[in-house]
C-alpha cells in the first residue's frame, strides 16, 4: 500500500511540475484572469492547491502551517507560490514514505475548516481523497490553461506511469 501512496506523491510532483511550467509561460493578465472556475484564475486555483495539501498534511502530521480558509491566497506572486509548492510536494513525499502497517490500518480524527463538528475517517480513505483532491483542481488549471493557450501539458496517471517506468510493475 505505501508503494501506491509513493507513486501519487511522485505523480503529484510530476503533474505540478508541468502545470507550473505551462503557468510559467501565461502573462500576468491571463494568469490572475477570473475565468470563472471555482477559485476564478489559475493563480486562484494553484493556490487552492498548496491550500488544500497543507491542510490535510496538517491533519496527518499535526504539524506545519494550517491556512484559515479554502480561497486564502497564501503567495500573491507567482515565483512564491511556485517555490511554496516543490516544498510541499518533498513535505508530501517525506510523510508517504515515513508510512507503514499500523499507519494504514489508522483512524484518523480531524476538524474541518467550514464546520466545527469532528471528523474520523479511515487515514487511506484520507490519503485517497487527498491524492484525488489534487488531481481533480489540477484537471480546472488544465482547463483554464487550454482556454488560454489553446493546450494544456498532459498529465494523466498513464503519461506518468509511461514516461517514468513508476507503476507499471506489480508490487
């Protein structure tokens, strides 16, 4: 199981590693542009981002910062929130592999952001929905990126798995 987890935090990286090249390349109009997607712009979106992965390894490490809503800018600039997010991603990383048995066989036990009521999941359902979490506001920014660049870099698991050698071996 800590396998799997080890490939999404490496598909993670990989995948924003590409967003953020292809964001790299927008002027600032289009980039902070409000496209209407749920945080309006690829600089909203890549913020809801890092947002949402602090939060959850926040709840899975009880440790690190901890934003205070779901829209909160934590880098206004680009550069900032670019090195912001190849931090996490080694955070990420660092915490799959620390994983073990007793980990995966969990409860783990949190407060949401948006209600004060206590919250206690399975930590793999957790770490399914945060892995999911990415890739599903990843799949806005592809999109916000092919309106404005008329393509989007491809991330799908399979392009990874393909390019890296990552997944394609039973374990």
């Amino acid at each position: 199981m800590r396998d799997h987890f080890m490939m999404m935090a490496a598909y993670n990286r990989w995948c924003n590693e590409r967003i953020y090249d292809a964001a790299a390349r927008l002027s600032d109009a289009d980039y902070r542009a409000d496209l209407g997607a749920f945080f309006k712009s690829v600089h909203g979106t890549l913020n809801h981002i890092l947002v949402g992965d602090r939060v959850w390894l926040s709840r899975f490490t009880r440790s690190g910062p901890v934003p205070t809503a779901l829209n909160e800018i934590l880098y206004d600039d680009f550069d900032g929130l670019s090195a912001a997010r190849r931090e996490e991603d080694g955070r990420i990383a660092a915490y799959v592999e620390r994983l073990d048995w007793d980990n995966f066989q969990s409860i783990l036990h949190y407060r949401a952001l948006s209600r004060p009521d206590e919250v206690s999941l399975p930590l793999v359902t957790a770490l399914h929905h945060f892995f999911n979490h990415q890739t599903y506001h990843r799949g806005q920014v592809t999109a916000l990126l092919t309106r404005l660049n008329g393509a989007s870099p491809p991330i799908d698991l399979l392009y990874y798995a393909l390019e890296t050698g990552d997944g394609l071996r039973p374990t």
